[in-house]
C-alpha cells in the first residue's frame, strides 16, 4: 500500500509538470519577436483552401500582419478598419495578412467554416488563415485579438518593425486620434524611421 500510494503521487507530480510545461510552452512569449528580430515565414490554409505563404507575395515590400478572429467583439469592430488598411497599402506593397490563431474545438464560433463565411459577409479582400494547430502566434507573440505585427522585406529576411494595436481606439473607429500601423507603414514607405514601434495590443485573449 506504502508503495501504491507513493507511485500514484509520483504520478500525479509528473502529469501535472507535463501539463505545466505543454500549456507554457504554448502560451510564452519570452521568445516572442522584438523589434528588429527576424520573423519566420509559415504556410497555413487560407478560406479559399489554398496555402498561403509570404513567400507567394514576390513584388511585396512588407506585410501588416493580423491576428484576428470572428468571435472577439474588438476584432469585429476592427473588421472595417482591417479592409481599409488593404484597400489603402495593398497596391503600395504592404498587403494584410489575416491569421486566426484561436482554437475552434474551444471556441467553435472560429471554425474554418465561420471563417469562410464571415470573410464572404464582409467582403474580406485579404487571405483570412487558419492558424491550425496553433504554432504560428506564439512563435510572433501574439496575445489578443487583434494583434498587429508590421513587416518589412529586408536582405537578412522579414524585419519587425511594429508590434501591437491599429490605433489608439480599440473598440470606437469615430474616436481614433493616432493610426499606429498607418503611421507605420507610411513612414516605412518614405525609408524613415518608424516613431512609434510598439503599443499595447487591446482584444481578447487568444483560445487554446
């Protein structure tokens, strides 16, 4: 009995780390992209089922990287803001990425056919991705929905030179007064230095 109960709780100590350690690998972002890091390339399903790398974007001089969602109410009131930012620097070589990072078994209203379909009722004019098996966000760091990452072609790879919000009104496009990620891009496309290089990304937090 001595011995049952001692490996039962050798056990349960040893579950219990596994877990520790799968669910903080997961959800760190002390490895996350800094400014100036290099950010890595991925190749996820995009609604239309083809694959979609950065890659693909030959002419492109950069990406407005977004990891967004259906169910988040700060996501949703970004929606038209995300569209206008395509429309707007798409042609200027700075088109959006939309990812998805949430996991749809916890949070179904982010299945890959929501996806769709929300993408069709908007007008999305920019790959809308799955991030299926959740490996790309916590390779960039990101934590809520929206979460902005502003990529620029360099020769050493993709450079980070934005990380966080669209801009200074979270949830009230009528009361923006700083267009961080326009701002960003802009400065970018006239070769100056990006002045504000990272803000505080305010949405939902990601569902794993």
């Amino acid at each position: 009995m001595k011995y049952l109960k001692l490996s039962l709780f050798v056990l349960i100590v040893v579950t219990a780390f596994a877990f520790t350690v799968n669910h903080t690998s997961k959800n760190s972002t002390s490895n996350s992209y800094k400014i100036g890091d290099i950010a890595k390339d991925f190749l996820l399903k995009n609604i239309d089922e083809k694959m979609v790398s950065m890659a693909d974007y030959k002419d492109a001089k950069g990406f407005i990287l977004i990891f967004t969602c259906n169910t988040c109410p700060y996501s949703v009131a970004n929606e038209d803001r995300i569209i206008a930012l395509d429309k707007k620097y798409k042609d200027k070589g700075y088109p959006v990425i939309a990812i998805n990072p949430n996991n749809p078994k916890t949070q179904p209203g982010d299945s890959f056919e929501l996806m769709q379909q929300r993408a069709k009722d908007k007008g999305f004019t920019f790959p809308y991705l799955l991030d299926e098996g959740q490996h790309v966000y916590p390779t960039y760091g990101a934590t809520k929905t929206p979460h902005v990452f502003i990529l620029q072609k360099e020769t050493e790879g993709l450079k980070v030179k934005y990380i966080g919000a669209i801009d200074d009104s979270s949830r009230n496009p009528a009361t923006v007064k700083v267009k961080y990620v326009e701002n960003a891009v802009d400065a970018l496309l006239a070769a100056k230095s990006v002045e504000i290089t990272e803000t505080r990304a305010i949405g939902c937090s990601i569902k794993t």
